[in-house]
C-alpha cells in the first residue's frame, strides 16, 4: 500500500482548517482547547508517513484484538497447567472482556483530555507490562489478575489508536482506506489469535503468545513517539461522576449476565448486578444531560446513522463472538483436532475476510456505504444460518468451512462500514468519545452476548458428551443466527433511511 494512496492527494486541501488560530501538527494544543472560540470543524490533512502511521495504529491495535480470542485454544493447556476447574478456566476470558469493556470510556476520555498519542504510548506500555505477567503467571490467582490489568491496557489503547486514525486521515477516499485497514484487522485478529494460539500452544506452550507481544510492544512504542502527531492536551475537567457510573454500570452488567448460566437468571447473584448495572446507567444519562465537560457528550446520539451503527455494532460483534467461542469448541471435541488444527479451520474465513475487506475502499467509491454494510451482514447471517445446523455427523468441508466462507465475506464488506458510520462527522474534540463508543459496544455487545448464548447451549443435552458439545454449538450458532437477523433489520430500517435523508439534505 502507497503511501500516495492512503493519503488521498485530492482530499489533502480539505484537511486545512481557517482563521489564525490553526497550527497544523506541531502546535496541536490551539486546536483543542475550551478557551478559545474554534472555526468550523474540517477534515484533517493527511499525514506525510500514512502508510507508517497506519501501519503502527494497526499492529498496535492488533495486539489487543489477537489476546481476545488467543486463548480460546491455549485454555485446554491452561487447565491442566493451574488445575482450573470449569468455571475458574471462565474468568480467564472474563477479567480481560470485563474490564476492557467497562473501562474503555475512560480510556477515550484520557485521550481527549492529555492528548492521544501520549495516552496510546502509555497503552502500549500497560499492555506489553501486564501481557509479560500473564505469561509469567504461577498461579491461578495471579493469572486472572494479570488478564484484568491487561484488559486496562486495552480499554486505553483502542479508542486511542481509533481516534488517530480519524485525525490522521480526512474524510473521503483516505478515511475509507485507513478504516478498510483498520477493520481487516479487527475482523482478522480473531481469527488469527485462534490460530496463534493453537500454533504456540502445540509447539511452545501457551505462554508464548502473550510473551510475543513485549517486543512487539517495545518497537511500536519507539515508532509511535517518532512519527504519530500528538493531539495535544485539552483543557477542561474530567468528569468523574460520569465515568465511575459509566464504567460501573457496563460492567456490572456484564458481571450479571457473564455469571448467570451458574445460578439462573432469577439467582439474586444475577438480579443484583443486572439491576444495578441498569439504575447506574440511568443515572448516567443524568448525570451527562448536565455536565458541562461529559465524558460521553449525548450529541453524539443526534445522528441517527451513527447511533444505528451503535446498534448494529453490538449485535454483530456479539453473534461472532458466539462463533469464535463455540465453533473453536465443536472442532476440536468433535473431530477430536489439536488446538493448532482448531485455529488452522478457520483459514477459509480468514483468507477471504482480508481478500474482501482491502477492496472495500474501491468497492464504496462505487457504491454507498449502506447498501456495502447491508451486503456484509447478510452474507454473514446466511454463513451462520448454515453454520448452525452443526450435528455430530456434519463434515468440516460442507458443514464449516463453506458457511466460514460466506461468513469470511460478510466481515470483510462489514466491519469498515459499520466504523465508519459510528465515528464519521464527529467534531474533533468528540474523537476519543465516539471511538470509545465504537469500542465500547463491541466489547460489551459481545460479552453479553455470549453469556446469553452459553445460557442457550447450556439448556441443551443428549447424554453424551461429544454429542453434548455438538447440539449445545448448533443451538448457540442459531442463537448468533438471530443476533445477525436483528442487525440486518437494524441496517435496512434505520441506517439506510438515515443515510437517504442525509443525502437528500446534501442535495
């Protein structure tokens, strides 16, 4: 990829903002602070090193997504390394997702206020610290800990490499290709820690994958001090009231609905957190209608598009969760695969995920971009639909990897969609709020929902354990089936209307 090409050469002019107060990249503190009256919000120019800048936002970023799904096939290793049980060997996955969702808020609102890519270096610093503590991990304790502070590096680290990127590159043709970049990486990530995963724990041990990302770290941190342009500091108040109510209610929530499968849905274990988390969030909204700095600023709901991709956002990103989770668990109890071979099928999806998402930046000069998403969430709902009628006879050709195919393709028209529509058009000072709201539906839209369908699976049973595995994964695939169904409707009745009025206005 060209630098030349990122950069957009025809939309460099828009990039350039009016009036004396504009200081270009070095003087980025004029640009964002409270005191002074700003002219016209307008694209950024793009930046001289895209191709770098882009390159060390996706590594970066990539880190993050990789550890989401890299233990999947490292957890049968895990257990018999720590002497987990069942529901301990959970909240190895669950202290990362809940902590990752519940402070990325917060990590957004960091950036806004000291500047991005001073908090991204010390994301990148947290995240690389705590990944070399959870491979040093000696005990089970320590492991969990040490995922929870690796979930605080990630909450800081993704809206800050989201909020770059949509600084770094102007709307139009170089915002298109920088997010088709960045949402091939999201789709990939995946994907690939599965395969990671499998691959170091057959041949290393599981580990090795968390290790990996300190040097990785390390390199991206020295790249990032020498060529991301800093934000600068914005002046103001950080509201505190809003984000402990933010970060307590999300992830009280998410505690409710991760633990409920154990206790029931009526357990007061359940009821209690739920409960909570819902009167938290209510407040919340309170306490932000009357906040002169909110952490979360409620016009960011004002446009309908992007509040719709919120929507279809959380809905998609959990029906792949339930995918990752429950199809990694079929192959290998019911073909009896290593972890490597686990992370091996899923190549079908990988490969043409990265083949369709390079092209959808040509793809949306051509065609709108609702019309691209629409097509992406559809493929991906008849790839689960087929996906779910998994049993104990079914054959990986026809049975996963075709619908993996049809999965693959819909991620990759999908995901740069889908970003686009939930952070374009934002002021620049609600950069870190907007990213972090993408990043915040994705985590806790996938945690929720796959707590909601482990409690699917769990309703299922046949008395025999490979056949167990089989029905439960089936019934949890037909319940991403309905999550997908959902987002396709979400798509159809409100983001494309939305997107029609806004051209007709243009007009």
């Amino acid at each position: 990829m060209r630098t030349a090409s990122l950069s957009g050469t025809g939309d460099a002019p828009c990039g350039r903002t009016a009036g004396p107060s504009s200081r270009g990249a070095s003087g980025a503190s004029g640009d964002l602070t409270a005191a002074a009256p700003r002219p016209a919000a307008q694209p950024p120019r793009a930046p001289v090193h895209a191709t770098l800048i882009l390159a060390i936002i996706c590594v970066s970023y990539f880190m993050v997504i990789l550890d989401n799904s890299i233990v999947f096939t490292g957890l049968p290793q895990i257990r018999s390394d720590m002497g987990f049980s069942e529901s301990g060997l959970s909240w190895i996955t669950n202290a990362y997702v809940l902590v990752f969702g519940g402070l990325l808020l917060l990590g957004a609102r960091a950036g806004d206020l000291f500047g991005h890519r001073r908090v991204f270096v010390l994301s990148l610093i947290v995240f690389s610290l705590t990944s070399l503590l959870v491979g040093a991990a000696q005990s089970q304790w320590w492991l969990i800990v040490a995922r929870a502070m690796q979930g605080v590096g990630a909450a800081i680290l993704a809206p800050s490499a989201l909020s770059l990127l949509t600084r770094s590159f102007p709307e139009g043709r170089a915002r298109n290709r920088a997010m088709a970049a960045y949402s091939a990486v999201a789709g990939l990530g995946a994907a690939v820690g599965l395969v990671v995963g499998g691959l170091v724990a057959d041949l290393i041990s599981w580990r090795a994958g968390f290790f990996l990302n300190v040097p990785v770290g390390i390199v991206m941190m020295v790249l990032a001090v020498r060529f991301l342009p800093e934000t600068g500091r914005r002046q103001g108040r950080f509201d505190v009231p809003g984000a402990l109510l933010a970060t307590l209610g999300s992830t009280a929530l998410v505690l409710g609905t991760v633990d409920a499968p154990d206790p029931g849905w009526t357990a007061p274990a359940t009821l209690i957190p739920l409960v909570a988390g819902v009167l938290m969030l209510v407040l919340f909204v309170r306490v932000e209608r009357r906040a002169a700095q909110p952490i979360v600023p409620l016009r960011l709901f004002a446009s309908r598009e992007r509040s719709s991709a919120y929507v279809t956002r959380m809905l998609y990103m959990g029906a792949m969760m339930g995918f990752f989770f429950f199809t990694a668990q079929f192959v290998q109890s019911v073909y009896h695969w290593t972890p490597l071979q686990a992370g091996l099928s899923f190549l079908p999806m990988t490969l043409v995920n990265f083949v369709l998402a390079v092209q959808v930046p040509r793809l949306l000069e051509r065609v709108s971009r609702p019309k691209v998403l629409l097509t992406g969430v559809v493929l991906t709902a008849a790839g689960m639909v087929w996906l779910s009628r998994l049993d104990l006879h079914t054959p990986y050709m026809t049975g996963v990897a075709l619908p993996m195919v049809l999965i693959g393709a819909g991620q990759g028209l999908a995901l740069a969609p889908m970003t686009s529509s939930g952070v374009d058009g934002v002021a620049p000072a609600d950069a870190g709020a907007a990213s972090g709201l993408v990043n915040t539906v994705h985590q806790i839209g996938s945690a929720l929902s796959l707590s909601i369908l482990t409690a699917v699976a769990a309703a299922v049973s046949t008395g025999h354990e490979a056949a167990d595995i089989a029905a439960r994964s089936g019934a949890a695939l037909t319940g991403s089936a309905v999550l997908l169904a959902s987002a396709v409707l979400a798509v159809l009745t409100l983001i494309m209307p939305s997107r029609a009025t806004h051209t007709e206005r243009s007009l």
